[in-house]
C-alpha cells in the first residue's frame, strides 16, 4: 500500500508540474504574441514618423521659397517708392509732395507749400 501511495503522490507531482509547465508555456505564448503586435505597431509609427519628417522638410522648403518671394516683393516696393518719391519731387517741387508707405501697407500722400 506504502509503495501505491508512494507511485500516487507522485503522479500528483508530476501532474501538478505539468500543468504549471504548460501555464508557463501559454504565458511565453502570450507575452510573445503581445510583443510580435507591439513591433508590428512600432514599424507602423516609425513609417508614419518618417512620412511626417519628409512632408515637414517639404513644407520648409516651400516656406523658405515663399520667404524669398515676399523679400523679392519687398524690395519691389522699396525701389517703387523710392521712384515715385523722386518723380513727385521733381515735377512738384514747388508744392512738397511725399508719398509715404507705411508698415501696414497703406500709402499717404502728404502735401505743404513752401510759400
């Protein structure tokens, strides 16, 4: 009888260290899975990372473009203004005629006689 309980107890042991075994199996099976959709998700926001840095270098690109368009602009104006400044001085001189441009864009036509 000894030697029946003895072979039963240890089946009991066998089994229960089978059945932990499998539960750290199916826990391994889990944590890979999880980890095999983690660096499925991770590739999938590195691709989109690198999609964002390539419109964002497009997008400066086109900024420094426009940048220098409106400097170019700029300079038009000035070199306008300074051709309608000198032509209203010589054909009015008698009346003082300036033309003035503002920061905002709006143009002032300022006029005092001398006499």
């Amino acid at each position: 009888m000894k030697h029946m309980n003895n072979n039963m107890y240890q089946q009991d042991g066998e089994e229960a260290d089978s059945l932990e075994f499998i539960q750290m199996i199916s826990k391994i099976q889990s944590v890979v899975k999880e980890n095999q959709r983690l660096k499925r998700q991770n590739h999938h926001l590195i691709s989109q990372n690198r999609q964002l840095a390539a419109r964002n270098q497009l997008l400066e690109l086109q900024m420094n473009e426009y940048m220098s368009l409106v400097q170019e602009m700029e300079q038009q104006v000035l070199v306008q203004h300074g051709y309608a400044l000198d032509s209203m001085s010589t054909k009015q001189a008698r009346s003082k005629n300036f033309l003035y441009l503002d920061d905002s864009g709006h143009t002032y036509l300022i006029s005092y006689s001398t006499e």
